[in-house]
C-alpha cells in the first residue's frame, strides 16, 4: 500500500509518495510548470492528479484517462494537508468518496 502525502508549507506546496518526492511527470503532460497545488480545480491540481495517477496506476494512458475526473471528484477536495493511501485513490478513481 502507498501512502501520498502533502502540505503547503513556507517553501511552497510539497508532496510525497511513501516519504520520497512524488515525480510531476512533466514528460506525460504539462498543465502547470508552477507545480502541484490542491483545493480547487485548475492546472495545477490538474498535475497533481495526473502524477498521483500515474505512480498509482504504473500506467501512463490510465492516468490520462482518469485525470480529469479524478481531479474533480478528489484533489480539488483535499485539505491543505493530506494524507491518501492507495485503497482512498482507488475509491476516488470508482467515484465512491
């Protein structure tokens, strides 16, 4: 089970996978160069959801297939910090949070 992290804090927004940095993935999909951010919907909550999917899942065209939907339903929800363990981003990805 992974558990993702974040938190804003004075340097800026942070997020973690199992404690280590979580990877924007900039490669896939650029929405936001500024980085993750959370709590609404946009571009940056947008490259959150998208990273989150794509460690989550091991697969880049799920990730892409489901960012959207997942940024809505969960990372535009999110707390300025917060903890998700991968059976929480399983439900958000079947609409069941």
């Amino acid at each position: 089970m992974k558990v993702y992290e974040g938190g804003r804090y004075l340097e800026g927004a942070s997020v973690t996978v199992d404690g280590r940095i979580l990877d924007p993935r900039f490669d896939l999909k650029v929405f936001s160069t500024a980085g993750f951010e959370w709590t609404y919907e946009g571009a940056g909550p947008r490259q959150l959801s998208l990273a989150l999917l794509a460690d989550h899942f091991g697969d880049d065209q799920q990730a892409i297939a489901h960012c959207e939907q997942f940024m809505v339903d969960v990372v535009a929800n999110l707390d300025n910090s917060w903890r998700l363990t991968s059976e929480v981003v399983d439900a958000g990805i079947q609409g069941k949070l």
